[in-house]
C-alpha cells in the first residue's frame, strides 16, 4: 500500500461509516413530524452524518487530488519534545525575568466537578431552566466571578437562550421538574409558545 493510500484510509473507512449510518437514519420513524412542518426526529442525525461524510470527501480530495500533507496541529504545534518527560533545558538570558508562577485551584476544579454532578442529578427535579441557570451561575461564581447579581443575569439569560434553541429550533424536550418548578417552566413554555 502506498503511503498516500495509508493516510487516505482512514477518511475512506470513515467516508463508509458515513454511508451505512445515514442509511440507518432513512429508517428513523418521522410521522411524527406533522406532514413536513415541523423538524422530525431524523433531521439532526442526518444532518450530524452529513457533515461528518463531507469532511470525509474533504480529507480524500485534499490528500489525494491536491495532494497536500498539511495537518493541523492544534495546540501542540510548537511541542518540540514528549510533554510526559522533563522539558529539556534552555538556557535563560540574564536580563530576561521568569514569568511568574501561574496558581492551581483545585478546590475549585474539585467544586466544578461536584456542581456537574448535582446538575445531572437534580435537573429531572428542578426542571431544565431552573437547574441550567442556577449551574451556570454558580459556575461562573466557583471560577472567580466576585459579582453575584451579574452571574445570576448571566445565567438566568443562559438558561432562557438555551431553552429558545432546544425547544424552538431543535424540538428537543427537556425535563420540566416536578412540582412549583414543574409549573415554572410549563409557564415559561406558554411564554414561548411551545405546546
């Protein structure tokens, strides 16, 4: 196999994968989707192995027809060495100052995770715009945000722009809660004019 053959492998395999799984979309029951008016249950799939069957296409030609080795790199392109080992050292210029030392919280990674965790578990009981915007709030509040009332907008901003996407662009239900926050959001989807 030639070595233009074995970079082009992967995006064909991937390119097939693409194929069988959109052929396994057309199956998706769509009577659902009021004659056509309303975005059915297939269209995000589709739409998700579209994209992925065109950047398929894309690898092929670019390394087959222009054949260009370009890869993009991301955030290790200007790794020189293993970053598991030590850095090998530089010597440093006398008038050149150390950055200072950047500081670890990990009290705050460790309350990020916890707050997550609580999202995932209480968000079936407070309902989606309750959970999401007090998750985004106290987020920003565990990052090092000294404005209470900021983060709360923010968050409460969030969560109502997320609900707008979910439930009116991407008819995706999300959970309501149960009791007065359940009535909550039942009101805020009159609001919207979601049934």
């Amino acid at each position: 196999m030639t070595n233009r053959m074995r970079r082009v492998l992967p995006h064909l395999v991937m390119l097939l994968i693409s194929v069988l799984l959109y052929w396994a979309a057309l199956q998706i029951d769509t009577r659902g989707a009021d004659g056509g008016r309303r975005i059915g249950p297939d269209f995000w799939p589709k739409l998700v192995i579209l994209v992925m069957g065109a950047l398929c296409v894309y690898e092929v030609v670019k390394r087959l027809v222009i054949r260009t080795t370009f890869t993009a790199e991301g955030l290790t392109g200007d790794v020189d060495h293993n970053p598991a080992e030590p850095a090998p050292p530089e010597p440093a210029p006398e008038a050149e100052a150390a950055p200072p030392a950047q500081r670890e919280y990990p009290g705050r990674l460790l309350a990020g995770i916890v707050l997550i965790g609580a999202f995932a578990l209480g968000v079936d009981w407070l309902g989606f715009f309750v959970a999401t915007a007090a998750f985004l709030a106290s987020f920003m509040l565990i990052g090092g945000l000294r404005r209470p009332l900021l983060a709360a907008g923010i968050g409460i901003a969030g969560s109502f722009v997320l609900i707008v996407i979910f439930m009116r662009v991407a008819y995706i239900s999300l959970p309501l809660g149960a009791g007065p926050f359940r009535e909550l959001s039942l009101a805020l989807l009159r609001l919207l004019g979601v049934s």
